[in-house]
C-alpha cells in the first residue's frame, strides 16, 4: 500500500546512482534491504504518523525503503522503526551494521530556523533474541547503538539539480550471544529516509602464506583468534625457533602477525603463477640438495639431471664424485698422460723429470707414483725385465709425490732400466682403467750426458748472435745426436733445436743482453743444460746528420723563438695598457712608477740553481708584477730540463736569454700521472730522456718500478756504470723533479 510522501521527501524518488556493492569476499550477509524482492513488512510505531515503507524502481528493479518526516509538528517526536527478526547463527560474535540514507537541512525549509521540532539526526538501537517475537515491539529491551549524523544534509537546492548524495555509516555489534537480533531505528524529529540497511559479519578468508595454507576463520570474542596453517604440497615445517605456521585473524577480518613458516622440500623450489604460492619442481639440468638453498641451481660441470625434482645431479660418463664431496661439487676424471719425462745420471745416480698432464681431470689434488724394471738387455728388445730390487732408492719416495721430479739412487752401472710414471688423482680409483702412465727407458752405460758445453761467441749484430760450442760427447751415440737451444731476455723466452754444436740466432732486439744455455739431446732423452751464458746484441746504427740539416734546424728553432717573443711581447703589451689605464683611474702615481722601475730587472731566472722548480719560479715572480708572467705552455718534464741543462753545459743559455727584457715565458715541467711520475716503466723514462743506452744498467740492479729510482745517488749511478758526468747530472735532475 502506497502512502503520501511528507513535504521535502517525495524527490527523494529521483535518485537514480546505483546503490554500492554488496558485501565483499571477507563478508558474510546476514540481511540487505537493497536486494528485498518485495516489502520489507518492519514494524512501525506509531503506524500512522510515523515511519513508512515506499517502493522505486531504479533499473527495472523495485528498490524499498523507509522515510518519516515529521518536522510540520512544533513538539518533539517519538517515532519508531523496528527490523524483523535477523538470524545471526552460532558462530560470529560480531556483526556489522551499514546504513544508507539522506536527511534535510532544517534551515532549508521554509523561515530562517526551520520547524521548532526540526532534528538532524536519529538513533540506532538492537536487541538481541533467541527466537522471533512477533509485532511485540518490547522498547525498554532495546540497547542503543549509537546517535546517527549525516555527514552531508541536502536542501531544497540539492533535489532541485539532482545533486543529493548518500550518507554511508559502519557500526559494530559485538559480544553477541543470541541467535539473532533485531535493529530499531528511533526518530526524534529529522526529516530522513532510510534507503537500505545492510547486516553482515566478517570473517578472515582462506588463503596462503609462507607455503602455508589458512581456512576461512572467524574472529573471537576477544580479538585476536590464532590459527595454525597447513604446508602445502611438498611442503614441510624444518626445526626452528618460530616452529610450525600461523597467523591471527582480527575482529575486522583481517590476517595479523604470521609466526612460523613452511618450506619446500629438496628438488623443489618456491615459486607460483598467478600470485599463488607454491612449491614447483627443480626443472631438469637442475637440482635443489636441501631446504638451506634458497632456489634451484644448475648442475656443476659434468654433471645433469635427466628428470625434474632432482637432489643430486648424476655424474657425466667418465666423470666422478670422490665420496663426501657435496651435491655443488663438479664432476671430474682421472688426468691424462704425464709429459716430456727427461733424466740426468751422475754415477749410479739418475733425476727423473716430467712436466704436469695437459689435462688434470679438473682436480688439483694430482699425484704421480714411479715404478722401477731392471732388465737384461734393452726393454724395447723384449728381454725379460724384473721390478727393481732393494737396493734402489727413490727421493722422496716412488709413490704420492706431488712434485713432477724423483731422485734415484743404488742403480747399476752398464745396466738399463725402464721407469713407468703414472699420474693419479681423487677420482682415478673410481674409474674402470688403469691410471694414464708414460714410460722411459735408460741405459746407464750409454746414458752419460756429455759435460763441460762452453758456449762462445762467433759474431754479433744488432738484431743476430752467432754462437758455436763444444764439449765431451756421448762414448755411444747409439743414434742421431742433437742441441737444444734456451734463450731468454727480459721480454721473450723461446726454444731452438739444432743438429750441429752452432747457431744463428736472428730476429732479436738491439743493444739487449740475452741469456743462452745449451743441452744435449740424444735418443735416450735430453741432457742437463749448460751454465748460463749471457751475450748482448750491437747497438742500432744511428746516423749522422749533415751541415745542411744541422742548418735548418738551427734555423727552425730561431724562427720559432721569434715567432714565440712577438707573441709574447703582443700580449704583455696589451696587458700593460689595460694596466696603466686602471692605475690613472686610481691615481696611484707611486706604483706605475715601481712597475717601471721592474722593467729593468733581470729578465730571467735560472731554474738549475734550485732544487725545487716551483721554489724558483716563486722567486721569480716576487720580483715582477704577477700580470708580467706568462705560462704560455706546460711540457715534459724530461725534455725541458734536458734542454735547459745542455744550454748551460755550452754557455748559452745566460747568453741567449740577458738580451731579452720586458717578457719572459716560464715552462714548468709536467707532473701529472701518479704522484707526479709520468711514466709507465723506467725504460720509458729512460728513453724520454734520451738514456734509453743505459736500460739494460737499471735492469741489472733490480731498478724495475719508478719508485725504486727515487732515492739515486751520483755513487749509486756510478756503481751501475753510468760514470759519464753529463749523464749523470740529466738523470738526477730528472728523479728531482720527479721528487718536487
């Protein structure tokens, strides 16, 4: 039945916003008037005057709702509006209330005030029950909620454009022990329309966290509520402090303090799509040992893993794990063959060598084991051979030497032997074949290495040695006999293999020493080298320079310092008119006569009586107006001082530089570069300053870095063999700079 809308709520109607959205994932309804199919039939007291039900449709759906607008009475109101019965259940403690609705302005109806009785707000109220009470409307049992305001009333205005919004309030009903309530609404006097109400509790929603799983759960009467996880799949709880997963749910629905969480188990690793956490299997080529490792890792080198959820990569064919190495450890093989095995007899005694395998397996833990045969006649001649027998003694020992050299000892002479050396490491036990060995055979009668190799020099060049040697040869060749050749300087090392006791050597650097040893080289293996033999190549040929280009660089250097002293002598005077004019603006008389005066002091200054360049030039500039000095260029320091020191050796430099007055340009050496060392090695300093002659001088004295040159003396140049005084005095004027 359709009633009459007092004045002032009848627009109301013509609200068309959609209402907001209903209850939310973490929200149970318990009652929503907005989604009512038909009416809601609440109790009205009184159930004339007072509240009543109307019905809009908003989007072809009927939408109901309450209003009351008793603001034409002068006197207060009592209206009631009570809900029907709400079944609440037997699990939450707590419900929510939402209420949607609109109240006037009292100053918006007609004269300044409004109605004497006019309200602006009205009350909430609930009581709880165990069963429906009927139409008993039972006021005094009603607890009262709160006093409902409206954050925005609307005016006459507001219906007029269309501009009325909603007031959305949230109350809390807590502590309820009934299995339902009902809501009463009581208006004092405002002119308001309820248009929904919405009844609902929260609850905290399933979800996953730290790869554990947590239910729906309701809060407690309390507060907090702890819940307890459960790992997801191949997902356990380790040993720890925090222990087992759980989190508390709060009185609003929402997941608090996590404590604890789960982890995956070995061969696999966290991860997920679509934000849901999971535990997914290591991927194969890839492993995961235990729950410390954060994520899967790749296999180590020779190693895979053929399927997914791995632990332990499996071990390539051929390669092995020695026991107790762990799941990260690579796969590795026994070591290949031992190198160039060579020996050396004095007596009864030999040394065995050998050079490393080329392939260690991948292990560093490689170890070499010496066996001994004695044979009859000649091994390759298939004459019975028998294991050496006691008297013979290996030093340090015939088995686990980590070193790739024995000494063997208590041999017989005029007999032969045949020595086996085989290389072992961690994993060689492990392998199906036998461990990788290279064998020699000696004849201790033929095996005497020929001694006393001097090395001579035939003929030099700057880029050739020619040298020749001679020495005992073996009393039995038994074969070809050859010369191997080990030369080396400080830039090169190579080897050279000759067949006669002579050899060119080309392709070498001028004026440089080389070191040279010899050795022979005969069927049964290489001999012991010779001493070191040390020769020089011949300097470079320099060549000399004709009168007439001495003439054009005489010539260039002059045009050059004419041109130098115009530029000078240009800016200084330009300088010198910018100056005058300010000092007539000044009218200092006095200190344009002073600058007159220093035109006439001495135009230079000797740099080479100063251990400190910079010290003299700040002499220098003490006597000459600052404006006056010019530093046209800044360059190496070798050179200027090289300059400078060879024009006073001739005596003219004091001679060049007395005609020259009014400009002076000062060069300054460069010091950057580390602590004010230009250069890389000394042998670019050197040759900077045109010593590289004596490079091979600091080389021989251990002087290989340029902070060993500092501390040079005159007698430490001369006990090298740099006793010429000229060069001395260019050397050590060029480590004092370096010094300043």
């Amino acid at each position: 039945m359709e009633r009459r809308w007092p004045l002032g709520l009848g627009l109301l109607l013509l609200l068309c916003a959609p209402l907001p959205p209903g209850a939310r994932a973490m929200e149970v309804t318990l009652m929503d008037t907005s989604k009512a199919q038909g009416e809601l039939g609440w109790l009205l007291d009184p159930p004339e005057d007072g509240w009543s039900e109307v019905q809009q449709i908003l989007n072809g759906t009927p939408l109901y709702m309450y209003q009351d607008c008793p603001v034409q009475e002068s006197r207060d109101t009592d209206h009631w509006l009570r809900s029907n019965w709400i079944y609440r259940g037997e699990e939450a403690s707590r419900v929510h209330v939402e209420l949607q609705f609109t109240v006037r302005d009292c100053k918006s109806f007609p004269g300044e005030a409004g109605p004497l009785g006019c309200k602006e707000t009205f009350n909430l109220l609930y009581m709880e029950s165990d069963q429906d009470v009927g139409i008993q409307l039972r006021r005094p049992l009603f607890q009262k909620v709160t006093t409902v305001a409206a954050d925005q009333s609307f005016t006459i205005r507001d219906l007029a454009s269309g501009a009325v919004k909603l007031n959305v309030e949230h109350y809390s009903l807590g502590h309820l022990t009934r299995r339902g309530l009902y809501l009463a609404f009581h208006n004092p006097g405002a002119c308001v329309a309820l248009v929904s109400v919405r009844v609902f509790y929260r609850l905290c929603p399933e979800t996953v966290h730290g790869l554990a799983q947590f239910p729906d759960t309701l809060p407690g009467p309390g507060g907090l509520a702890e819940v307890a996880g459960t790992c997801l799949p191949h997902a356990h709880v380790t040993p720890g402090p925090s222990g087992a997963p759980r989190m508390h749910c709060s009185p609003d629905g929402q997941w608090l303090v996590p404590v604890g969480r789960c982890h995956c188990e070995p061969g696999y690793e966290e991860g997920g799509s679509g934000g849901v956490e999971g535990c997914l299997a290591c991927p194969k080529g890839s492993y995961r040992a235990d729950v410390n490792t954060p994520s899967c890792l790749k296999c180590p080198q020779h190693s895979t893993a053929e399927s997914e959820g791995t632990t332990m990569c499996t071990c390539e064919s051929g390669h092995y794990r020695v026991p107790g190495e762990g799941p990260a450890a690579a796969c590795t093989r026994p070591p290949s063959v031992p190198r160039n095995l060579s020996f050396s007899v004095s007596g009864t005694q030999l040394s065995l060598r050998w050079e490393p395998p080329v392939d260690l397996g991948g292990r560093e833990d490689v170890r070499y084991d010496v066996g001994c045969s004695q044979c009859r006649g000649a091994a390759l001649d298939g004459e019975p051979c028998q294991p050496c027998g006691g008297s013979v003694r290996f030093s340090p020992g015939p088995s686990g030497l980590t070193s790739a050299a024995v000494c063997v000892d208590g041999l017989e002479p005029d007999a032969n032997y045949t020595f086996n050396v085989e290389a072992q490491n961690g994993v060689s036990e492990l392998g199906a074949s036998k461990p990788a060995s290279a064998s020699l055979s000696v004849s201790m009668g033929r095996a005497e290495t020929p001694s006393g190799l001097s090395l001579r020099l035939v003929k030099k060049a700057p880029r050739q040695l020619e040298l020749t040697w001679a020495g005992s040869r073996p009393r039995s060749p038994g074969g070809n006999l050859s010369y191997e050749l080990h030369v080396l300087n400080q830039d090169e090392e190579r080897y050279q293999l000759v067949l006669e006791p002579r050899v060119l050597l080309t392709e070498l650097q001028p004026d440089t020493t080389y070191t040279v040893r010899v050795r022979m080289v005969t069927p049964l293996g290489p001999g012991p080298f010779s001493p070191d033999h040390e020769f020089r190549t011949s300097p470079p040929v320099s060549r000399v320079v004709t009168g007439g280009e001495i003439v054009a660089i005489i010539c260039g250097l002059l045009l050059g310092v004419a041109l130098l002293l115009g530029m000078l002598v240009l800016r200084s005077r330009k300088a010198q008119r910018r100056r005058h004019q300010r000092r007539q603006r000044q009218h200092d008389r006095v200190a344009d006569g002073d600058r007159e005066d220093k035109l006439w002091l001495k135009p230079y200054v000797d740099l080479q009586a100063y251990e400190d360049p910079a010290q003299g030039a700040l002499d220098f500039t003490q006597e000459l107006d600052p404006a006056w000095l010019v530093v046209d260029t800044v360059i190496g320091e070798g050179k200027p001082i090289m300059i400078i020191t060879e024009f006073m050796e001739n005596g003219a430099l004091d001679a060049f530089l007395r005609p020259m007055s009014h400009r002076v340009t000062l060069r300054l050496p460069s010091l950057s570069g580390s602590d004010g060392i230009p250069y890389r090695s000394v042998a670019e300093w050197l040759e900077s300053i045109r010593m590289k002659r004596y490079i091979l001088h600091f080389q021989s004295a251990g002087l290989d870095t340029m902070e060993c040159v500092l501390d040079l003396t005159a007698e430490d140049l001369a006990q090298m063999g740099i006793t010429l005084p000229g060069h001395q005095k260019r050397i050590l004027c060029s480590i004092q700079g370096f010094k300043d």
